[in-house]
C-alpha cells in the first residue's frame, strides 16, 4: 500500500522511518443519505497508534457533520460527500494536536489523561508531556472514550510489536525508494528519458502495491481511474486530484533527485525547490589541527572523512578502520567525530541516516562500549541542542538493534557514578532510560 511520512513536516524527508498510508476515500450513497467512507481510516489509525474511533469524530466535530466509527467492521463513515484532500488536511490537524509530541515532534507518544481531566501526551523518545488544548471539540469524546490504559505488560507489549511492525513497513518503503532512485538515476539524460524513467517507476511502485495487498482497498488508492470490479454506481472512488496533491504524490513516490527532474520538465516555475540535504558537510569543522595534543585524533576524523567523502560503503568503511592505526576507541570517537560533528539541531535524523556505517563498525565483542563511550565524548563537544538529541539518537541505535538494551544501561549506571555525573547528557537521556528499562522489565516477566 502507498506509505507516507506521519507528520506533514516530514513530508520531504526520504529518511523518515515513522509511515502510515494514504487515504483512501469513497463516496456512498446519495442525496441525503450521502456518505464518505474513509475506507482505511485502521490501517491509518493504527499506524498512529491512536483509536480509529478517534480520528472518525474528529473528522466529524471538525466538519460539523455526524460521524461513525463502527468498532466491529471497522467501517469510518462521515456524513456528507467530502473529498480525500480535506480530510488528509484535517488528519494531519489531528497528527498535530493528538500525535506528535510538542517537544521533539516524535510521533510516537501515548495519551495520558490526568488525574484533573486534562489531555497530555507522553513522548516515548524524549520523555516530554504535551498539553492537548482542552479547548478542542474532540477533547469531550477523549475523555468519554479513553484510550485503554496500558496496565498490563501485554499492552505494552502489544504496542512494542506495533512499533516493530512499523519499522519495517518504514524500512521496506525507505528500501523501494532506493530502488527506484537507482533505476531512475541509470537512466537519468535528457528530460524525455527522465520522465519515462518516471513513468517506469511509477508503474513499478504500483505494481509492487498490488502484490502485497490484494484488496481492492488498497490497490486502487493513488489511482484516478475507478476500479474494474467496481459495479455498485454509488460508489465513486476518490483521490485529490489537485495539482500541488499530484506534485506531491509524484515526489514521496520518488526520490527528491528524480521528482526535481520530473518536475522540471512539467513544471518550469517551481525549479528551485527541494534541492535538499547534499552540503551539509560544509558545516563540519574539523577538530583539533591546531594543537599537538589533539593532532593524532584531528587527523584520524580527517582521514575517515575524507574515505567517507568518496561514497564508501558500510563493509568498505569497515575494513578501512581496520587499516588505520591506533585503538579501537580511537577509532571509533574518530568515526562518530566524522560522521556527526557540526549537526545539531537534526543530530538525530543523521544518526538515522547513517546508522549502517555505525552498525558496520560495531560487530566485534565489546563494541557496543566502545561506541557509547564515543557518543559520550563526542556529546562533551557537541552542540547544546545535539545533545538534546541524545534520546532520540540512542533510541534509533537501539530500535535497529545496534545498541542493546544490557549495553546501554551499564554505560548509564557507570556514567552516572563517574567523573562527569553532573554532565547534562545523563540528564537528557534520562526520560529514554526510564523507557527502556519498563521496555526490559516486562520482556523479563514471561
Ligand atoms: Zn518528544
């Protein structure tokens, strides 16, 4: 099925791991018995890990129209015939106030109702609890229909297989991208071959969709056309057909590189956009040429980055650590220095971006130290607001099982009882520990 990034702010980030699908809608019935049907409003809600219930009323409350979420078919239905732009524009509203986390913008928090009826969400990455407006409408049904409580250990369970779940469904998507950028860049030249690489890969992704879900649901979401075993004349299958929508579709479908090729040659206006991530590299200061002291660290970081500046691979970069002098802690501060200095605000989505080279590098016994104590360093040196990131870093590393949890937790009890105890770092990844060890505790209880 057609993924998207959960969170509008996203939308362009290639490397986003947190995906739902896109809406899909139909129009049944009619005159004033006339209905939408959100007809994945579960899948969606799911990946949200909210109440499809939840996302039904507040469509409703928004639109000022009846709404009704039936818990036994899962069938979202909204009163009135309203197209899928709106209501992805009111879904993304809904993400905003009742998902994302305020602090970080992390999807992936909890509803929490107070003891004084007020509406928080806890964020698993930062630990930060966002007020919910009490103002808005769907606060009322909140609190008539809260959330389950996670009492028991098999909800939290549940909810970390979900995780799980999405991971991969996120990994899968991030995979099918790279495919299609590959494809697309071989046969990159003049813009007719582009956009027929375009058309090629389009037809690629939806043949792809279509094998994994044979639903009639899914493999005609993203299509104009009305679906072939479609006889019932009541139903009219929507999708947003709008020109920026189509931009949009065609970009999270392909990589930025091709979309901006594709766009150029349907779109003259638009030609400075979306040139995006390459360059940041400029911001990277090297460390330590200056001073003797430094000099062997300064000029490993130096070495590693200029191996990584080539296009090295993961098990290319691997043997080449292999080949420098110096200690396995040396080597590997060096490489987090290369990899990651200069980034601050969005630390964390490097982090995700080039955790292959972190778990490439990693694969001895005793390594997982060595590269926490490399994070621990280099946070002495990092930025304010890069060390703010350190949860979110951690929690990557971990969810892709380059960390484990014994690991972490013994760098912390140590740190914590070492020299630098008051060190801000221990302070921010406090919220992330205290979730990882409930994470721990229940796995143990079975
Ligand atoms: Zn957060």
């Amino acid at each position: 099925m057609a993924l998207q990034n959960i969170g509008a702010s996203n939308r362009d980030d290639a490397f986003y791991r947190y995906k739902m699908p896109k809406m899909v809608t139909k129009i049944e019935g009619r005159g004033n018995g006339i209905k939408t049907n959100v007809v994945n409003m579960v899948e969606i809600a799911k990946a949200l890990a909210r109440p499809a219930s939840y996302t039904t009323k507040y469509f409703g409350c928004e639109l000022g129209a009846q709404s009704k979420f039936d818990e036994k078919t899962g069938t979202s239905l909204v009163n009135g015939a309203h197209d899928t732009a709106k209501l992805a524009a009111l879904l993304e509203n809904f993400i905003k106030k009742y998902v994302q986390c305020y602090g970080c913008g992390n999807p992936e928090t909890e509803i929490v109702i107070t003891k004084t009826q007020m509406i928080t969400l806890k964020c698993a990455a930062c630990g930060f609890l966002s007020d919910v407006d009490m103002r808005d409408k769907l606060t009322t049904f909140i609190l008539k229909n809260p959330p389950e409580q996670k009492k028991s250990s098999k909800d939290k369970k549940a909810m970390r297989r979900a995780e799980k779940e999405r991971l991969k469904e996120g990994e899968a998507a991030d995979e099918e991208q790279k495919k299609l950028k590959k494809e697309a860049v071989k046969k990159k030249g003049s813009s007719a071959s582009a956009k027929d690489a375009a058309s090629k890969a389009l037809t690629k992704k939806r043949s792809n969709s279509s094998d994994e879900d044979h639903s009639p649901a899914h493999s005609h979401a993203d299509e104009n056309e009305p679906p072939a075993d479609d006889d019932d004349e009541d139903v009219q299958w929507q999708t947003d057909t709008s020109l920026e929508a189509a931009r949009q579709r065609i970009q999270e479908q392909l990589s930025a590189v091709t979309a901006d090729m594709v766009m150029l040659s349907t779109n003259e206006e638009k030609q400075k956009s979306a040139k995006k991530s390459p360059g940041r590299e400029e911001k990277t200061q090297v460390n330590g040429h200056s001073n003797g002291h430094t000099s062997a660290h300064g000029n490993l970081v130096e070495e590693i980055r200029e191996h990584l500046n080539k296009g090295s691979s993961p098990s290319q970069l691997k043997s080449f650590l292999g080949s420098l002098s110096g200690t396995y802690q040396e080597i590997m501060d060096a490489l987090f220095e290369a990899l990651f200095m200069g980034f601050d605000k969005g630390f964390a989505k490097e982090v995700a971006k080039k955790k292959n080279y972190l778990a490439a590098a990693t694969q001895e016994e005793g390594s997982q130290m060595v590269l926490l104590r490399a994070i621990e360093s280099f946070s002495a040196k990092a930025s304010t607001k890069a060390v703010k990131e350190l949860g979110l870093v951690l929690k990557e590393l971990y969810d892709h099982d380059v960390l484990e949890e014994s690991s972490i937790l013994e760098w912390y009890q140590k740190g914590l009882g070492g020299g630098n105890k008051t060190s801000q770092i221990w302070k921010n990844l406090k919220p992330f520990i205290e979730w990882l060890q409930n994470a721990e505790s229940e796995s143990e209880e079975e």
